[in-house]
C-alpha cells in the first residue's frame, strides 16, 4: 500500500461552482483534492487548473450514479494514495462501506 501521508479529499463534481472552490480551499490547505468527475475532459481541466496554482490536485473517472464507477474509483484511489477520508459528495445522500471504506454522498 502506496505511502501518503498527506489527508485526502474526494470531492465529486469539482470541475465547477461550489465542488470547485471547495476543492481549491481544501488544497490551498494542504489537503491533497481527488476530483471525482463523469467528463475526463472537464475532470481533467479542473485538475490542471488546479495543478497550475501550484495545488495537489488529481482528477478520477466518477459517476456516482454507477456502482461499478464508484467501485472502480474507490480502489483506483486506494490503490494511489493508501486511504482518503474525507468525501464531499454533491449530488446523493446516502452513507455505504466498500472494502472497508464509509463512503457518505448527498441525495438531493
């Protein structure tokens, strides 16, 4: 398991509006920020704007209306970072644990 030792944010629909500053103010923080977004191409821009201010910024493929994408990212991001333990989540609510993880989204 990678070595990280940094805090880890998920925060899925950071390319735009609230997801994004938030994004941006948590790493201004020194949080690492994993943005979790359906669009590679938006996701990508966001992280690379991100990474332009200096910030440690990473974008992940997520579709959080699609287990197999939430499963998928999950273990991506385990496996490149170790662990993440905090989530924003903008679009459901509901709190399940995947291999060991408490993954918490808002339902609108």
């Amino acid at each position: 398991m990678p070595n990280h030792d940094k805090r880890v944010a998920l925060i899925t629909g950071g390319n735009r509006d609230i997801g994004y500053a938030v994004a941006r103010s948590l790493a201004q923080r020194g949080i690492t920020v994993i943005l979790g977004i359906r669009d590679p191409g938006k996701g990508a821009a966001a992280g690379s704007r991100l990474q332009g201010e200096g910030l440690d910024a990473h974008f992940e493929p997520l579709d959080v209306t699609d287990d197999e994408s939430t499963q998928t990212a999950v273990k991506q991001i385990a496996s490149q970072f170790g662990r993440f333990k905090t989530m924003l989540w903008q679009n459901r609510y509901c709190k399940t644990e995947f291999d060991g993880y408490n993954i918490f989204s808002q339902i609108n």
